[in-house]
C-alpha cells in the first residue's frame, strides 16, 4: 500500500494507454459472460415481482409476516456479501491447486450453481396449512436464507469479473451491455413462462411451483457457459497484470476505511441504490397494481412487467452507442428524465385506461435501461482508481457492498410494501372471491408505492449522478498511471 494516494493527472491529454498486447475482446467471450447473469435475472424478477403474491395469496401467509420473511432472508443476503467479497479477493477458501486453475473467481460459481437453482425451486412449495403460520414462516425464512447464500455464492464473483477480463473505459460499457441483454433477456423469458404457465387451466399452487420448477432448472446452465467461455480470457489478463489477481490481504477494517472514504464510489452507489430502489419498488407492486387497482387478471400482470424489461433490453445497444459519444452520465439522465415521467403516468392511471398503462410501462423502460447500464460500467472505472491510491485490486469489496446496500434496500422495500397492505386491510383472495374488492385505503398505498416514492428517489439518483467526477478523460489518466506503475515494477 503507498503512503500517500498519488495524484491523479487530471488535464487534458492526447496520449492514451498502451493498447494491451491481448486485445480486445471478441464476441464469444463477451456472449458468454453475458450469459452469467440471465441466472439471476430469472430468478430476481420471479422473486421480485411474484414471491409476494404467492406468499399471500397461495401460502396465505399473512402480508405482515412474507414481508418479514423476505426481510429476514434480505438482511442475510446483504451481510454474507461482503464475506464472499473478502474471500474471494483473497482467494481463500479454496486449495492452492484449484486456485492456480480457475482463479480467485470462478471455483465460487461452479460450486454454486446447483444448490442456486434447488433452493430456487423450494421458495414455491407450500408445505403446511395456512393455520400454521409460524410454520410457513420458518420455512419461507430458512429456504430465503439458503438461496440467497447461493445466489452471494455465484453472482457476486461473476459480478467482479467485469474489470478482470478488460481495462478499456468503453469495453466495460460494452460488457455490461452484453451482461444486461442477457439479465433482461433472462427475466422476459421468465416473465414469458409465468405468462404461458398463468393461462393453463391449473390451481394456483400448482402453476407457481411449474414456474419455479422450470426456471430453477433454466438458471442454472448459463452459470457453466460462462465460466467455460470466459476464463481463457481471464487468465490471459491475468498472466499479462498477474499484480491484478494477487490476493489481498490488507485487514478488513482499513479496507472498510478506504471503501468509504472513495468519494466516487459512494456516488456510485447512491446512482445504484436510488434507481433500483424505484425498479424494485415498481416490480414489487405491479401485481397488486395491474389486479387490485387496474382490475385486471393476474395474467396480465407479467404482460405490464415484460413492456418495461422488453424496451429496456431493447434500448441497451441504443445507449451505449450514445454514451460512447456523450458520456454515461448524460445517458443517465436522459434516460431517467422519461423514467419519471412514466411513473407519475401510473400514479395518475384510472381504472379501465389500459392502454395508457402500456404506454407509461414502455417509457418506463427506456429508463430502466440506464440504471442497468450505467452504475455497472462506473464501478470498475472506480476500482481502477482505488487500485492507484492503495496499490492493490479489490474488485470483491466494491462489489459486495454495492450489492449488500442495494439488497438491503429491497428487503426493507418490499417489507414496506407487504407491511403497509396489511397496516390498510388487504383482503386475501380465497376460493370464492379470486379477487376481493380492496378497501380504498389500500389502492392509495398501492399508488403511493408506485409513484411519489419512487419519484422521489430516482430525482435523488439525479443528483448522485451530477457530482460523479469520473469522466472518460480522467480515466485515461488513471490507466496511464496504473500501467506506467506496473512497468516501473516489472
């Protein structure tokens, strides 16, 4: 570690870094990281958008305590990243000969893979009578827990991947346009099963747990292709910067100090936090919005949510050609510009303006596709300066906490939801009546929860995306310096 971070040569320069004597990426490589997260897309959007609804409507676990259950299997979630994090920077955990093999990264995903697809599977099973509610509540909590240690297990080291296997400023964003085609691709594909699986004349029980079955057994798979069709690459940057995949073994509490005193990395997080707070948020409530407000059936519920993630997957190649030559921060704001504008559409929907419903949800998109984009290609362009102020790579803690933040988020914001429909009297759908009337104090915490609030955290998202100093030119600058070090070194 230096004494002292070394100044960063921020003017002008026409001199750009050596171009690395591996080259740019080619397109198998990139089709197979890619693939890495269609895994996790999968399974986040059917967690996020339907986990809730089954546990009420299905299980008929009351909202209070399925908000309590995810809550509980979040806050694991977001605490064990960091754990991963750290191991994996150091490369512990595993043997020497396995870590000379597959890396500080890859022996995580491949361990993973399966346990993340069985416990998938288990969240849609009901195992007791809806008159054992601390028994549904156990079992939703410890099957919560289990996958969402899986899930830190694969995804978090697939996450780090990004600023190993390429150093370009506009390769990384052209990375997470290939991760995130696949992430949309993999929830629209989701979203399109539980649609089809919806339609068939099945009770209800039954037709989660097919959606579980299938998608657990999808999600898995794509895990294995990018291992294999990456790690080539992986190991060629590694062998041309081998100081890049040196273990860390700086103590855990000077590595918090630096993470949180890296002023670009917290803007980072704070872009992060605030739009996917807004996209969770709005994924959590569609169901409830699209058949209790909308009076819809639940059917159409994945139709809304596929307009959203469909014009996002569409619009990524869009705005990366437009941040290669505006900016990524420009892109975030345009972007997010017509994303608020489509929620106070919804906010202001009535009931029967389907159409419009529609409309809003495609504008929705064109935002969404920033706050996928956009944080992801900043982060490793902040890990490249911490690199130069502490002479070490950790891509795992930046990450983690990345992840561990934005997880807490979501736990306390579906937990606000499900704990705000119960504080308002929602009426569980029985037998009978498939889709009770709800009070209307509930259809206003609907609203609430799919306009104001998420309004207001994506116009804080605005203003964490203002103050990012990082620009394409001051990146430059760091690769330069960074080189130069390790030609010094050498």
């Amino acid at each position: 570690m230096t004494d002292s971070p070394p100044e960063i040569d921020d003017s002008p320069s026409d001199k750009l870094p050596p171009s690395s004597t591996i080259g740019k990426m080619n397109f198998a490589t990139k089709l197979a990281y890619g693939a890495g997260d269609a895994g996790a897309a999968i399974t986040s959007i059917l967690l996020l958008s339907y986990l809730s609804p089954f546990l009420t409507d299905v299980a008929h676990l009351s909202p209070g305590l399925a908000g309590q259950s995810q809550l509980v299997g979040k806050f694991w979630d977001a605490v064990n990243d960091p754990m991963v994090g750290v191991l994996s920077d150091r490369g512990q955990l595993f043997s020497d000969k396995i870590r000379k093999r597959w890396g500080r990264r890859y022996p995580w995903m491949l361990w993973g893979a399966i346990p993340f697809g069985l416990f998938f599977a288990l969240q849609w099973i009901v195992p007791f009578p809806e008159t054992n509610q601390l028994g549904l509540f156990a079992f939703y909590t410890l099957i919560s827990i289990l996958f969402n240690t899986f899930f830190t297990v694969v995804n978090l080291p697939y996450t780090a991947l990004t600023a190993e296997l390429t150093a370009d400023y506009n390769e990384r964003t052209s990375l997470s346009t290939f991760r995130f085609t696949f992430s949309l691709g993999g929830s629209i594909v989701a979203l399109l099963i539980a649609r089809t699986i919806f339609q068939q004349p099945l009770d209800p029980a039954t037709q989660y747990l097919t959606i579980g079955t299938i998608c657990a057994v999808l999600s898995v798979f794509p895990l294995f292709w990018c291992v294999f069709g990456t790690i080539r690459r992986a190991k060629a940057v590694a062998a041309e910067h081998p100081a890049e995949l040196e273990p860390v073994m700086m103590p855990m509490r000077e590595q918090l100090r630096l993470v949180f005193t890296n002023r670009p990395f917290l803007l980072v997080v704070g872009i992060y936090l605030c739009s996917w707070f807004s996209l969770q948020l709005t994924a959590a409530i569609i169901p409830y919005f699209v058949v209790s407000y909308m009076g819809l059936k639940q059917a159409d519920s994945p139709l809304v949510i596929l307009a959203v993630q469909g014009t996002a997957l569409a619009m990524l190649s869009v705005w990366n050609a437009i941040s290669q030559k505006v900016g990524k921060k420009v892109v975030y704001f345009v972007g997010t510009g017509f994303w608020i504008v489509a929620q106070l559409g919804l906010y202001s929907l009535q009931p029967g303006q389907t159409t419009l419903m529609y409309i809003f949800a495609v504008m929705a998109g064109l935002g969404v596709s920033t706050a996928y984009l956009v944080p992801w290609s900043m982060l490793p362009d902040v890990i490249e300066l911490d690199e130069l102020r502490t002479g070490q790579r950790r891509e795992g803690i930046f990450y983690s906490f990345m992840v561990f933040l934005q997880k807490i988020c979501l736990g306390l914001a579906v937990a606000g939801v499900l704990q705000s429909l119960e504080r308002t009297g929602y009426r569980l759908p029985t037998a009978d009546i498939p889709i009770p009337i709800q009070p209307v104090a509930v259809l206003d915490a609907i609203r609430l929860s799919i306009g104001p609030i998420p309004i207001l955290s994506l116009i804080c998202g605005l203003v964490c995306a203002y103050f990012y100093p990082i620009t394409r030119e001051m990146h430059q600058q760091i690769v330069l310096q960074l080189q130069e070090r390790r030609e010094q070194q050498n």
